[in-house]
C-alpha cells in the first residue's frame, strides 16, 4: 500500500490543507522566478512545480516536505538551454530522474549521513541567505528601454509597507492563535488591504500570466544517439546531484522539525521518478525547497495531504484562478518568503562560536560562504572534504605506543588509537629498531588497523626489525590483517578468543 493508514489517525486534516494551499501561493512567484532564470516560459517552471510536487508528496520518503522548481537547478540549466534549446533540457531531466532512481535502487542515500553538523548548519544559513537575496529581484521593474532598474519613491515605500505588514500578522498571529496558518493569513491581509484600498503595487499578474492548460505528454524532440547523449550527460549527472542533496539535506532538516525521521532512498526514486515524468510533460525538473518546506511545517503540514494540496491547487491555479491568484501582490509573497529566512537561518550560530571547535566553525562559515557565491553542491562537498580532513588530522595525533620491557627482557610496545593512512607516520615514530632489544612485541589490544596504509606501515616495521637482525611480533591484529601480512612474512601471533574481528578497507581481500 501507497498509505500507512494507521499513520493518519492523529493528522489535523484542516492544518494540512491550509498549509498546502499556502504553499500553492508560495510556489507560484518562485516558479516563475526560477524559470525566467533557466530562460524557459512560466508555465514550464509550474509544471515542474505542480508535477514534481505531487509526485513526491504521494511517493516520498518524507511527508510534510515539499519539491518543486528550484533555483539551485535552474542556474545550471541556463547554459544548456542557451545553447541547445528546451527540447534537451526536457531530455537532461529525464536522464536526470533515472540518474536518481539508480541512487535510490542501489540505497546510496544512506551516506546522507556522512554530512557532519557543521555543514549542515552551513547549508541552511547559506540557502537563508540565498532565498533572501534572491527576494530583493521582486523590488525591480522593466524601464522604458526594457532594462531592469530598481524601484524607488512611493513604489518602494508601498511595497516594504505591504511586505512590512505581512511579516507582522505572521510574527503577531500565533501569539493569539495558531488555529489557522500565519503565513496564509498574511497573505490573505496584505492582499485584502491592497484591493479594498486600491494600492498600486505590483501583484503575481505583473510577473508573467500564469494561465494555463493541462499538461501534455510530450517526447523530447532531439536526435536519439551518442552525441545528444555527450551534451546532456554531464548536465543530468550535475542536476541530479544537486536535487538528491538538496533533497536529502532538506529531509534532514525537516525531520528534526518534526522529530521524526524520513526515508532518504525512498525519497531519492522518488525525486526520480518525478523529474523523469515532468521531463515527458514539459516541467523543468525540479528537487526538495527548503522554504517551502518550512512554510508548510511550521504552518501545520505534516501529511502527505499537503504536498498534495499543494500541488493540486498549483493546478487550479492554472487551470482555473489565474485571475484571482495573479492579483496577490508580490509583497505578501516576499514577506512570507523574509519570514522564511528569518526562521530557516541558525542563529544558535552566533551564539556557539566560541563554545565549538574554530575548525566547525570555519566550517559552518565556508559552507555558508560557498552556498551563497558558487551552489549548494560545491559548498557541501567541500564542507564534507575540510571536516574529513580535520577529523583525519585530529585521530592521526592521537595514536599512542606506551612501553615497558619484561622480566626476560622483551620490550612490549601497547598501540592505542586507530592506525590508518594519516596517522602511520605518528605510529612509525613511536618505535626505535636500532635502540630496542633483540625481541620486540606490538600488541594492537587498544589499536584498530583501518586501511590498506595500516597493513603497509606494519609491515614497514616489520621490514626495519629484520634489517637490524631483531625479531618482531604483533599480537591481537583481525583476520584479514593476519592474510595480508601473512603474504609478506611477517610474524603475527593468533589468539583465536582475543584476537577481534573487523575489516579492514583493503581492496586486495575478497
């Protein structure tokens, strides 16, 4: 079954279609936004939006999160459509949804959780900051000449008034009620006084028009053969990247909100196999968006009824109240969006960075920093690489030798702490082959061999023993350390009820 039925017992079903219909309110300016950025037409941005949505609302490993056309998608998107055309953007999404369908199959969402705090605190302060930038385009208008240039006088004055406004009914609200969703209640203000006062400010319609038909199957119309396959290649492997990382990061998020936990392959072929139908109905693909997301939650939205909601009144929208819905000022719609950053941002980041390691915090600062210049899948990579390499760093120092010699004159040398290709050169110089003893025991009771560097840094010692005519053994070291060292000579003592049992990361066992 699609559904737990159990699961729904305890869902407010009120909160979560006024939730999805917020969000539907939401999505509408984003998505028009993010496909004017990729150089396509709205409503391929909204069909995305609607499609993928709905898709991964029904099937997704999260429920209460929301998908649609992104930014982060929509900026790698602009190349390709610049120089080949939409049709290979529809077949690069298609590719793309495969792409991410065989992550999910092969269960490589898991490494999810390789992403340490830091980062994540960084993605989510970078992509605040991102979603209140990329605001600030709604405060210009085309001049004369056709150029963009920056609203000024009482257009400005209007528009922070409204947005002003909003902000505060959906700062004010929940502290007298939290029967009915703040944001849609600021939305619903701001866009009341704007049409009973006759404000002139500029509203959805002035965007673009957003009325629409259904959407269509429709097989990309590009030449089926290995070249296509070369230009939109990297591209799907670029955008299915960023969409499964923003996903998943995103499902991170929204599980602490909620303090449940999502299923991160199952979301993955979902994400999949929304992008590989909206690619046949002329969508511009789309991932998880961390705003949206939080307006849902935070307005209630715990169930897939929302994301459905959701996506069904996106539909509605186009299909039937594009006039009504593009008299929202754009106003109410950057408020809630302001609102957005200001309850996505981790503040908690000012507050600790004197109370964290300065490495974290570097972390938190260059993920941050590179979600913002370059993208979200760059700025966490690079986080997942820096925290590696000081977490690689910090147990490299901490591998210990203590000594003492025996009765009968054997020099015994306790390795403690994990030996691995950073810390083999710490371990070598623990010992002392020219100034040792005749007969030398290592014992690895407190140590654990990790990689392939391990194995050759025994065997180094091995080596630097034998060349000074002394006997070295090592004690307590798993069975696949003992095959591998067994192969070059060197004397390992076995304690079948001591001795542990893991493996070691060596691609030379079978």
């Amino acid at each position: 079954m699609i559904f737990d039925l159990s699961s729904y017992r305890n869902i407010n079903l009120k909160n979560d279609l006024l939730s999805g219909f917020t969000v539907a309110l939401a999505l509408v300016p984003e998505a028009v936004a993010f496909a004017f950025v990729a150089g396509v037409a709205p409503l391929v941005g909204l069909y995305a939006a609607f499609i993928v949505c709905l898709i991964t609302s029904v099937f997704g490993g999260r429920p209460g999160m929301i998908s649609g056309a992104t930014g982060a998608l929509a900026v790698v998107m602009v190349s390709l459509v610049t120089q080949h055309g939409i049709e290979y953007l529809f077949a690069t999404v298609v590719l793309m949804g495969v792409l991410q369908i065989l992550f999910g199959v092969l269960k490589l969402g898991k490494f999810i959780r390789l992403v340490p705090e830091p980062v994540i605190y960084g993605f989510v302060n970078g992509l605040a900051i991102v979603i209140f930038l990329a605001q600030f385009g709604q405060f210009k208008e085309k001049s004369i000449t056709g150029e963009l240039t920056w609203i000024a006088g009482s257009a400005l004055y209007t528009m922070l008034a409204v947005i002003l406004l909003t902000m505060a009914v959906i700062f004010f609200l929940p502290r007298l009620t939290k029967a009915f969703p703040a944001p849609l209640a600021g939305i619903l203000v701001a866009t009341a006084v704007v049409l009973g006062f006759g404000i002139d400010t500029k509203s959805v319609g002035d965007l673009a028009s957003i009325k629409g038909g259904f959407p269509s199957f429709h097989i990309p119309d590009i030449p089926f053969n290995l070249e296509t396959l070369k230009i939109i290649f990297p591209y799907s492997l670029i955008l299915a990247g960023i969409g499964l990382i923003e996903s998943l990061l995103t499902l991170t998020l929204v599980d602490e909100l909620t303090e449940t936990r999502g299923k991160g392959n199952k979301e993955c072929v979902a994400q999949g196999t929304a992008n590989v139908v909206t690619g046949f109905f002329g969508g511009m693909g789309g991932c998880a968006m961390i705003g949206q997301s939080i307006i849902n939650v935070t307005s209630g939205g715990r169930s897939r009824i929302s994301g459905i909601m959701a996506a069904m009144s996106l539909l509605i929208f186009i299909l039937f109240g594009s006039e009504l819905i593009e008299k929202v000022p754009v106003a109410a719609l950057v408020g809630v969006m302001f609102m957005v950053c200001i309850g996505t941002f981790e503040w908690a980041s000012f507050r600790i960075w004197n109370k964290i390691p300065k490495a974290d915090f570097f972390v938190i600062v260059l993920v941050t920093g590179l979600t913002v210049v370059f993208d979200l899948a760059i700025a966490v990579i690079m986080g997942v690489i820096f925290s590696a390499l000081i977490f690689a760093w910090e147990n490299a120092v901490r591998i210990r030798a203590k000594k003492h010699v025996d009765s009968q004159g054997v020099k015994h040398y306790e390795i403690r702490g994990p030996l691995f290709f950073a810390s083999t050169t710490h371990f070598l110089e623990k010992f002392e082959p020219q100034a040792d003893p005749a007969d030398v025991i290592v014992d690895f009771r407190e140590s654990r061999v990790f990689d392939h560097s391990g194995i050759e840094a025994i065997q180094k010692l091995s080596d630097r023993y034998k060349k000074n005519g002394k006997r070295i053994r090592f004690r307590h070291l798993s069975e696949d350390c003992r095959k591998l060292l067994d192969k070059a000579g060197v004397i390992v003592e076995i304690n079948h009820a001591e001795d542990p049992h893991y493996a070691v990361a060596d691609d030379q066992i079978n």
